[in-house]
C-alpha cells in the first residue's frame, strides 16, 4: 500500500486539497497496478465537468458537482450489477461443466 501526500488542486473553480483514500481491505487496491492517484481522479472529475459545463453552461459550480456524482454514481451501480451478473453466469457454466465431466467420469466408479 503506497501513502499519497495530500496536494492541492483546482476543482471547479475551488482549491481544495485531495488524496484519494486508500481501502486495505480491497485486494485491488494493493495490486500496484491498480493504485490510482491523486492526479488521475481530478483529471477525471475535471473532464466529465467541462462537458457538462459545455452542454449546460446555466449551472453553477454546484449544480455541475451533484449531476456528475449522480452520473458517476448511475455508472457504478451499472457496474456493479454488470459484474454480479458475469459472476453469477461464470459461477452457473462452471457448474454445468464440472456436471458433465462427473457424467463423463464419475469419482470412485
């Protein structure tokens, strides 16, 4: 697990100071590979922002802020079911498959 010094950037128009928390309880977080910084989550944040301040120049910085956390939170979710239901398929074909080996060639016969 890698420790990331807090750093200041510029979100919407705010100086805020950010690092991304880091849960040692998930085993892809302490994959290296998997580690995201600082940097790359307000990059993210940042470009979803100006698109939607492009599209909806109106809204203030707030309203900007709350429509994109209730877009990346709807992405998420969708991710989320999406993976359950990869998991679940993968779990269902492994069954059937270990089934017909043990038609095929039964232990102990």
């Amino acid at each position: 697990m890698t420790i990331q010094s807090e750093k200041e950037f510029d979100v919407l128009g705010y100086r805020l100071r950010y690092r991304p928390d880091i849960d040692s309880s998930n085993e892809a977080t302490n994959n290296s590979s998997a580690t995201i910084n600082a940097e790359e989550v307000v990059e993210y944040f940042n470009q979803r922002a100006n698109g939607l301040r492009s599209r909806y120049p109106h809204l203030d910085p707030g309203q900007v802020a709350t429509l994109l956390a209730l877009d990346i939170t709807k992405e998420k979710l969708v991710l989320e079911r999406e993976f359950k239901t990869s998991l679940h398929n993968l779990e269902e074909r492994t069954r059937q498959a270990l089934e017909k080996i043990e038609k095929a060639d039964p232990v102990g016969q």
